[in-house]
C-alpha cells in the first residue's frame, strides 16, 4: 500500500513537473511608457488566470523598439510573440502579411473600439492588432500661472496665443519654463509634433506627385517659430528631450505649457506623480493657417507576427491586455485615473471614469478630430497625420527629425536643415520609385 502511495506521489510530481515545462513562454516586446509597465506589472492576475503561459517582457526605449522589431518581422526571425506597434506599422505590415489578423470575440466587443483608431487597425475588415492605448495630441497648460499672467486661453488657441502665454509665464530663475516641446530626434518623436506644426502652417511632406516639400514656405515658417520659441522659452538641453522627459518636467512643475500627447493627461492629473495635479488645464492643440492636421493621431497596440508559432496564447493575451475587463482591473487596483485611454467608448461613457478624468472630454474631443485621410491643406497622397503612412517614412523621418534637432540646438540654421531634409527625401523617395 506504502509502495503504491509513493509511486503515486512519484507520479504526481512527475506530471506537476510535465506541467511546469509544458507552459508556454510568451516573449512580447514592449515600449517603456507608464501605461505599458503598468501592464508588466500586473501580469500575475493574467498568469494565475492562465497558468500554462508564462510572459516574459522586452522592455525597450521607443526608437529602439521600433528598430527592433521592424528588423525582426521583416527578416522573419521570431524572437517575439506579440509586438507593441504603432498605427503606422498596422497598415503596412498587415498588406504585406506579416501580422496575423486579431481573434475577438463577443465579450471583446470590437463596436467598442473608436471608430478613427479601429479603422486605422484593419485591413479589408478585419483587425490586425488590438489597441492597448490610444492618443491625439493637445495643450496641456498650467492654469494658475496663466490666471497670474492675466492670460485666457480659448478651447482652440492658436500658435500666437500660446507663443504669448509663454513668453510671460517663462521664469528661468524660478525653475519654470514656457514652453516644453519635443526636440530629440525620431521620426515618432520631434517629428510627431513638428509634423502637426507643419500641417496647421499649410505644409505636406508630399505633393501629389510624391515629390517631397520640406522646402516649402510653410515648412520653414513652422520650424522658425518653433526654434525661436524654444530658444526663448523652452528649457536647456530641449533637442535631447521627448515625452518621457517633458513629462518629468512638467510633473515637477517646470513647464508653464506642453503639446505633446493627450495620454499624458492621466499621469500630470495624478496627485501620486504630479506636483501640479490640481493646477493643470487642457485645450485642442494650437493651430496656424489651418486646423487640418493640428492634432495628432496615434495607438501603442499589440500584434502578432505572422511567423508566430504561438498564436493561441498570444491571442489569449492580446485579449486580455485590451478588453474591457483590464480597464476594470486597472482602476480597481490604482483608480479610474489610471486607466489607459483612448481606445473605447465604454471607458469615456464610464461615470467614475468621468468623475475622475476632467481631461476626459478635451481627449476624446481631440482623438475625434483627428482624420488621416485628410489632414493637410494641400491635398496630400498619403495617409497619417504626424507621419506618411509608407515604408520609406521611418528612414526619412529619422534622418529629417536630426536636422531639425540640429536646428534646435543651434547646429545648423533653420535654412539649412531643411535643405539637407529635402535632398535625403528626394534620394529616399527615388530609390523608392515614387518619381525620377
């Protein structure tokens, strides 16, 4: 009887250990914002539900992950299960087939998703990756510093408006600038902005022709205003700076007013990280000649290569990290404020959500607005409205965000970085066969 017991335990122990090398590793590869390592951290609810998987994170800074895994699914090479990618990768990698469509269900309920960042997500019907957070971009402004310089900013304020609210709230001496903006180099990072900048002064990156107009007046009238801004109000070190930085900053009280992404609504609202929770405003983001394109519009989302050879528990997890139920699961763990947003309509039409997001309508307002199709006073051949939704853009966007992150820090001339900008997009665009 003895024996039989022990064999037995023998036994269990033997399939306990079957058990434990049978889980699936899911390695996903992921950008180092606070909504995504939020995500990280909460990975045991997700592995306790499913204890066959097991997660294991790549952790990586935004032009990294970008390189990263465009090398990995263009060469097929498998390293991981489920990509973070942007709304510009959907499209194109789901043409080429390099994304396996996403497999919801009824309790996902994909009618939920927004309508502009669904639409950007598909291909002929059916989603390629499933929105982890959405985002356009706005003013995000300190209001109490704006009630001392005597200044009222509209709902939309134009550039000038701005311009002017930071020029009388900079105050080197008291740790507090104007004007926070992007500058480090990156066709996601400065050139997000500047491309919005660009489209409100009448600019394109494209004509019609595909011939590039980085030499055009409205370019450079939207590069000088924004050097000379940053130049008087912005603070030292600014072309090193993207979101990361100028959230820091602004968290710390040192930014008078920052455009940059709505999703950072949520964390400088935050009592927990913000030293200026209470005193923030919002307002559309600022526009020039022309409200096309002002603001911009963007989703982190998770996919699935193609070359996956663990498409079960990928979608699995896809599920989970976007459903409805993560949201609930966020806010019952750290408050509704910290929910990742932008991605459905049942998170806006949330009454604690709304109680706690006073951000929630300038956001969502924002998010609306923004039409890829559409987003330029030109007419215009691509799609995107902080970028050109084609192949050759990344290689372009990189090489014209570090001319103009040359401007900002005063390496070259404004002039000059977007002559050299137009020769690498010229050169770029014919090797691409776009035109002789």
């Amino acid at each position: 009887m003895q024996r039989f017991a022990r064999s037995g335990l023998v036994l269990a122990l033997a399939t306990a250990g079957l058990a434990a090398q049978a889980a699936t590793e899911l390695v996903i590869a992921t950008v180092n914002n606070g909504h995504m390592i939020e995500m990280q951290k909460l990975t045991p609810h997700f592995e306790k539900a499913n204890p066959d998987i097991k997660l294991k994170w790549v952790t990586l800074e935004e032009g990294v992950l970008r390189q990263r895994v465009t090398t990995d699914i263009a060469t097929k090479g498998g390293q991981f299960d489920v990509m973070t990618i942007g709304l510009y990768e959907a499209p194109i990698w789901s043409k080429k087939g390099w994304l396996k469509p996403i497999a919801t269900d009824a309790a996902y309920d994909v009618d939920d998703l927004l309508p502009a960042i669904r639409s950007g997500l598909s291909h002929e019907g059916k989603l390629y990756a499933a929105p982890f957070y959405g985002e356009s971009s706005m003013l995000m402004y300190r209001k109490d510093l704006a009630d001392k310089a005597g200044v009222t900013l509209p709902e939309q304020p134009t550039w000038q408006q701005v311009k002017e609210f930071a020029d009388k709230a900079n105050d080197p001496k008291a740790g507090v600038y104007g004007m926070c903006l992007r500058g480090k180099p990156g066709w996601g990072d400065n050139m997000a902005l500047l491309t919005t900048l660009a489209n409100t002064w009448g600019g394109q990156w494209f004509d019609t022709a595909w011939k590039p107009q980085l030499d055009t007046p409205a370019w450079k009238e939207a590069i000088s205003f924004y050097v000379d801004l940053m130049k008087k109000d912005g603070p030292p070190g600014a072309s090193a700076n993207s979101f990361n930085e100028n959230l820091a900053l602004f968290n710390e009280g040192k930014c008078a007013a920052w455009v940059d992404a709505t999703i950072a609504a949520s964390f400088i609202s935050d009592p927990k990280q913000s030293k200026v929770a209470d005193k923030v405003a919002f307002a559309q983001a600022p526009i020039a000649k022309t409200p096309k394109g002002a603001n911009w519009l963007w989703s982190w989302n998770l996919a699935i290569p193609a070359s996956s050879t663990k498409d079960e528990a990928a979608q699995k997890f896809i599920r989970w990290a976007t459903s409805k139920d993560y949201i609930q699961l966020v806010a019952k763990e750290h408050g509704w404020h910290a929910v990742p947003t932008g991605t459905r309509k049942s998170t806006y039409a949330n009454p604690e959500f709304q109680k706690v997001a006073k951000f929630a309508e300038a956001e969502k307002k924002a998010i609306d607005s923004a039409n890829p199709n559409d987003s330029t006073l030109p007419k215009s051949p691509y799609q995107g409205v902080q970028y050109a939704a084609i192949p050759e853009f990344q290689a372009i966007g990189v090489g014209v965000g570090q001319q103009m992150s040359a401007a900002l820090a005063g390496k070259v001339t404004v002039e000059q970085a977007l002559k050299t900008s137009q020769t690498l997009a010229e050169r770029e665009m014919k090797k691409g066969g776009y035109y002789k």
